[in-house]
C-alpha cells in the first residue's frame, strides 16, 4: 500500500534546513556587525567617536547629545566590517581609552573600556 504523505516530514525538515542557512548568509552581510563597547571603567562614557582607520579625523560623537554609558553599561553601535579607529572619552573630554587600527569583522567586535 503506497502512503502519499511518506516523505512529508523530510521534505518539510529539509526546508528548515535551507530557510536557516538561508536567514544565516544574510545575516553575516555586514548588517549585523558593529561594534559593541563595554564600560568596565569607572568613569561615565560621554563621547564616542569611531572613525575608519583611513579617515584623517575623528568626526562626530556618536552618543546622543543626552546620552552617557555609566560604569557597567553597554552600547552598540552598528559600523561597517573593516578597520576603524576608536575613542572613548568622559564628560570633561578626557581620553579614558583609544585604539587605533580595530579589525571589525562581520560578526561584530567587542570593544571593553577598563
């Protein structure tokens, strides 16, 4: 007796399998990536500027005119995969951590400010 529906659950699990590898080549397009900064200072982050590592100057905060990460706290930030260079400075415009020449991969880059 031949059963129609046999071959359903594979062809339904196979279709799974291609939607997340799917989901998963578009997600490392550079759309997700960026850099992730963790303030373990103790020092409030008031301005963050990142440029790319070819660029002369640093170019604008990119914070928020209000916005602060507190001792503890973290922000992303979405960027383009590449090499960048990048500042964190306090309230008063005090340099707390630079690093210049950052690999930015795909998958994102984990920057920690101590």
């Amino acid at each position: 007796m031949h059963k129609p529906f046999r071959w359903l659950p594979v062809i339904l699990v196979g279709l799974a399998v291609i939607a997340a590898s799917l989901a998963c080549s578009f997600g490392s397009s550079g759309q997700d990536s960026g850099v992730t900064l963790v303030n373990r200072s103790d020092s409030t982050i008031c301005f963050v500027q990142m440029s790319p590592a070819t660029d002369q100057y640093w170019g604008d905060d990119w914070l928020d005119s209000a916005e602060t990460i507190d001792p503890g706290d973290s922000r992303s930030f979405d960027v383009e995969p590449g090499v960048w260079d990048l500042r964190a400075m306090t309230c008063d415009q005090v340099t707390i951590d630079e690093e210049r020449q950052v690999t930015v991969p795909d998958s994102g880059y984990q920057w920690i400010v101590e």
